[in-house]
C-alpha cells in the first residue's frame, strides 16, 4: 500500500469510518446536484418516457447475389 504509514498517525478505527463517510456525503452531493439542476432526471424517475427516437430504415432492397458463371 502506498499510503501504508498513515495509519501510524490516524487509528484505522477512526481513519476508515471518516473516509468511508466523507465519500458518502460527496456522493450524495453529486446526486443532489444532479436531480435539482436538471429537468429531465425528475422527469425520468417518474417514469415521464418522453418522444420515443425515429429510426430511419432503408427500404431500398438488398443487393442481388449472382450464381458463379460455369466456364
């Protein structure tokens, strides 16, 4: 570990509930962030779908395969 002497310093019974909770709290933060600067997420975790995408389809037919000429 490369950090392997901070634990000489800060107890690991301290040390990993504090970095445990500290990327909780930013996680949390971000999805807060998320959800309220946007107007779509709300829309989508209440199941609001929204225009469904147009796919163009080729109508043209496919290529014809030719037989091998006999010689």
């Amino acid at each position: 570990m490369i950090y392997g002497k901070i634990w000489t310093v800060v107890n690991p019974a301290v040390g990993i509930p504090v970095f445990l909770g500290a990327v909780a709290v930013a996680s949390f933060s971000v999805h807060l962030a998320i959800v309220s600067n946007t107007t779509w997420v709300k829309g989508f975790l209440n199941g609001g779908a929204g225009k469904p995408a147009v796919v163009a389809m080729a109508t043209a037919a496919p290529p014809a395969v030719e037989a091998p000429v006999k010689k």
